[in-house]
C-alpha cells in the first residue's frame, strides 16, 4: 500500500535509531539500495553509523519519492520492516500471535514489540504495523491537521515555551508507554495554551488559571476568541460547552493522572493535538 503523508519528526528520528542498531555493512547495503552509495565513496574507515544515519534524517525531513513509491519515509519504513522479518516465519502463518509487555500493551506482530517506541510514533502519526503491511488508521484530514512538527512551529513561533514542555514530556511519555505520565501533561498542556494565548490577546489582564482564560477569551476578548457560536463555551442555547467538557475528559478521575492504557492515553493525546492545532492556526490568523 502507498501513502503520501509525512510522518513527524519524532517518528523519523525513531526510525533512525533503528536503522543505529544495524551493522555497518547493512547500513552500507540500505545506503546503496536508496542511492545513496555515493556517501560510500571513496571509503572513509572513520565514517561512524551515527554521521551515516543522519545523512538518511536529513533526507527524511522532507517530503520526497523514494526508490519504490511516492514516499521516501515509507519506503524506508517498509525496508525496515521486510529486513526484520527476512530470516523469519512469515507473520502471516503466526496465527496472529498476541506479544505482551509489562506494562500491558499488545502488539499484533513481533516488529512492533521490538520496536515499541517506533510503534507508538506512528501510531500518533496515524498508522499501524500490521505483521508485514503498514496500515492508516485515521483520516487524511485528521492526519493533517494534527501534524506533529506544525503544532510545534507555530508554539516556537508564540514562544510558547511551557507549554511546549508540557508537551514534549506527554510526547515522551507516551513513547515511552508511561500511559500515567503522559495523561498528566495532556491537561497542563491545554491549561498552559489557553493562559499563552490570553497574554498575548490580552496582555493588559492577569491569567493565571485556564478558568480565568477561559473566561477571558469568551467575554472580554474582542472579538472573543472562544466562540459561542460553535459552542466552544456556555450559551443560552449550551449548557454543556466543548472546552470545559475537553477540560473535564483529559482528567476523569480527577487532578491526579489516574490509570489508563494505551487505546485511551492515545485519545487524550490525539484530542489535545487537535485542538491545539486548532487554537494555534486560529490565533495565527487574528494577529
């Protein structure tokens, strides 16, 4: 199967750190399959796999055909993944094996259990690893407009800086499988945004507290910021507005993290990112 998305740079970084465990002689042979050779020659004794695989990152920064389909990153994906399996039983006559780790998790194929913070990466991304087959799970749109590397450009571009921290450490939480660690900054991390965007709209008023932003970009904004009209707060015609019911999900049990696992730790993240992603372009466009 094709695909023509970009993954986020976390991912490509994730799968660099693959392709680090191979031999130099693998990472020659993958050189020279991508066309890449030339880096080989003349030969160079000294060449680390570190500068050879951050040639390849560098590369895997921008959207670009590879040898086999429209995508350079799944090409390289899908190397990755029949390299693994090659001296191995066909994932397909595994019977659909159930691999298992400590903190709970369940992969459907060997690859993934391997390489796990590979998996949740792409999983953030939108895809999945399915025994040999790299399958979408979300729709174009929502792949889009959740897009990683966008979000934290228009953060540096706010300067937004805690509130980037608040999610780089759900990011690194939930590659991790910290499922706990990363819900805990998923709330901070929409609390820290709206307080960043009422300073900047309203640099005149104390916020401190998302319930003061809140407040703050729905009556005192002009125009307001949070709209009534989408029902992003309460109105005489919704009692039950999206921010405060986001507000109420990304923390159910409380303030504390509270239990969870991989299908819900991924909610919490997918709908923050979205959001977020929201605020941000919407605010990008106001000043």
């Amino acid at each position: 199967m094709i695909f023509f998305k970009m993954f986020s740079l976390k991912t490509n970084v994730e799968l660099i750190y693959v392709i680090e465990q191979f031999s130099h002689s693998e990472i020659d042979r993958m050189l020279n399959i991508f066309g890449w050779g030339i880096l080989l020659y003349p030969p160079d004794l000294n060449m680390t796999k570190v500068k050879k695989t951050n040639y390849i990152l560098n590369y895997l920064k921008t959207p670009q055909k590879g040898p086999y389909t429209e995508s350079l990153q799944m090409d390289i994906l899908q190397y990755l993944i029949d390299n693994f399996y090659r001296n191995k039983p066909d994932p397909k006559n595994l019977n659909y094996a159930v691999y298992q780790n400590p903190n709970e998790t369940k992969y459907e194929d060997l690859f993934s259990f391997n390489h796990n913070a590979l998996t949740y990466s792409l999983k953030r991304d939108g895809f999945v690893i399915k025994g040999r087959e790299v399958r979408k799970i979300l729709p174009n749109e929502i792949v889009e407009a959740r897009t990683e590397d966008e979000l934290v450009q228009l953060l540096n571009k706010f300067k937004f800086t805690i509130t980037k921290g608040h999610l780089e450490q759900a990011i690194n939480n939930h590659a991790q499988g910290n499922w706990a660690g990363a819900n805990s900054q998923f709330r901070p991390f929409i609390e820290s945004l709206l307080i960043d965007i009422c300073k900047k709209i309203l640099p005149q008023n104390n916020c401190e507290s998302g319930a003061t932003a809140i407040k703050l970009l729905s009556l005192t904004a002009n125009p307001t910021f949070l709209k009534s009209e989408l029902n992003e707060i309460e109105n005489s015609k919704c009692d039950k507005p999206f921010v405060e019911g986001l507000w109420k999900r990304l923390h159910p049990e409380g303030t504390h993290p509270g239990l969870s696992d991989e299908e819900d730790s991924t909610f919490r993240y997918h709908i923050s990112i979205v959001f977020a992603h929201y605020l941000l372009k919407r605010l990008d466009k106001r000043l």
